[in-house]
C-alpha cells in the first residue's frame, strides 16, 4: 500500500507539473480524412495540391532499418506506408499503385485465373497491371530530450513504481525528422529528396503498464502523441517534395548518364 500511495503522489506530482504537456495540438499537417480516386475529403489544411498527377508511385518502406526497428518495437507503431500512401492520394500530384503486401493478393487471384477455378467474365488477363514510374522511400531519425527525468528514476525500481516510470517516461519533449527520397524506376535515379520535421509535448503512456495489461494497444498515428507528430512530419516532408517536383529539372552530364563522367583518374 506504501509503495502504491508513493508511486501514485510521485506520479501526481509529474502531471501537476508539466499540465501542459498533457495535450494534443492539431497540426494543419497531420494527415487526415480521405481520398477516392482524384476526390478529397477533409484533407489537412496544409496539404499541398495537383491539379492533374504527375506519374505513378510506390511507396516502399525499409523495415531493416534501425528507425523501423524502434518505431515498431519500441514505439509500437505500425508501418507508414499508409499514411504516406494517403497524403500522396489526396494531393492528386501522383497516382498509388500497390506494391507490398496486398501485392500477393493480386497475384493470387491471376494464379486463380490461370488455373480455371475463378468464373468466366472476370476480367482478369495479361497487360492489365499499372507500372510504377516512381518509387518513395520514407525514413525517420527521432531525437528526445530528458529522456530520464522522473520516468528514469522511477524506472530502477520494480513493480508498481517501475510502472509508473513507464508512464512517466513519456514526460518530455521529442522530435521527429522525416526524409522521403523519390526515385525514376526506369533509371534508377534518384530524382528527388525532402525532409519534413516536428516537435511533440506530450505525456506518454508507457509499455510497461499495470498488472502486465499493458498500453500499447493505444498507440497509433491519430491517437497518441508520438504517432502525430511522426505524421505532421511526414506531411511537411511530402509538401515539400511536391515543390521540389514541380520545378523539376533534369540533372545533366556530359556525355550522358552512366557514360563514365567527368571525373577521371590519372595514368
């Protein structure tokens, strides 16, 4: 009861101090809404807009990287592949095609096809598949600040304050730096490259949790602060790459791409 009451006055003590970093703060970044075909809803009020798309796109996700590792493990946030997917939609400047993991699916249903068991009429055949003329390829780098503080403190003990340290870890300030390099598939050259960045308050629920329950079913890019701002980031970092592609110009060099370059090596 001692260790309880003490766990819950500490615990107490970190909200009453910092009340405002108990909030949310709506981002006129953060995606949100929806998207069919070239029509919108409720798009972020910043989201950067086309009137025609200017390709094709996939998104592709390195999920060996070390970010991926901690943004799934130890902020136990799922793939970004859709968000990104769904700002790219909305601002109409490309088109999506699939590529991960519902790729299979299509493939499935032509192996379907192809063996005779799915019913004639269905329309599915050779040359229908859209290419991709671009590929996109997020990535994260996370900075934080006073990652101890009284969450660390409290994270050396065991039990009940070793779950409250979990909770109270989350009092700090983060930061999210996003970076989406854009690829032509035909060459393999990259075209171009953007970064996007913002900052979260926020108080946190921990992994810890009470009772071995556990928080992190509560995580997500719409409900917790670590998954906003990982997605405010990303539409900045979108933003500012469909500027970039709008005043696109073709890197040139003598005697052309791949031909040796300029550079030469002495005898």
């Amino acid at each position: 009861m001692k260790i309880a009451f003490a766990a819950a006055a500490v615990l107490a003590l970190a909200v009453a101090s910092s009340p405002a970093q108990a909030q949310f703060s709506k981002k006129k970044n953060d995606p949100q809404g929806s998207a069919g075909g070239a029509n919108a809803q409720n798009t972020g009020a910043n989201l950067e807009s086309c009137d025609e798309p200017m390709g094709t796109i996939a998104v592709v996700e390195e999920q060996e990287g070390d970010w991926y590792r901690y943004l799934t493990t130890d902020m136990r946030l799922p793939s970004t592949v859709p968000v990104i997917r769904m700002l790219i939609q909305q601002s109409n400047c490309f088109v999506v095609v699939e590529r991960g993991r519902a790729m299979q699916n299509m493939m499935q249903e032509r192996a379907l096809q192809d063996s005779g068991e799915i019913r004639g009429g269905s329309n599915f055949g050779k040359g229908q598949m859209v290419a991709a003329d671009y590929t996109v390829s997020p990535s994260i780098n996370f900075s934080q600040k006073n990652a101890g503080g009284i969450g660390g403190a409290l994270g050396h003990f065991g039990g009940a304050l070793g779950a409250v340290g979990a909770l109270a870890g989350g009092l700090k300030f983060g930061k999210a730096e996003t970076m989406l390099t854009m690829i032509d598939n035909r060459s393999g050259v990259q075209i171009g490259v953007a970064m996007g960045a913002a900052k979260k308050t926020s108080f946190g629920l921990g992994g810890g949790g009470f009772g071995g329950s556990g928080f992190g079913a509560l995580g997500g890019y719409s409900n917790t602060a670590e998954g906003k701002t990982i997605a405010a980031a990303f539409g900045e970092a979108y933003n500012n790459l469909v500027r970039a592609m709008r005043d696109y110009k073709p890197q040139q060099v003598k005697g052309g791409l791949g031909k040796g370059g300029t550079l030469k090596v002495g005898d």
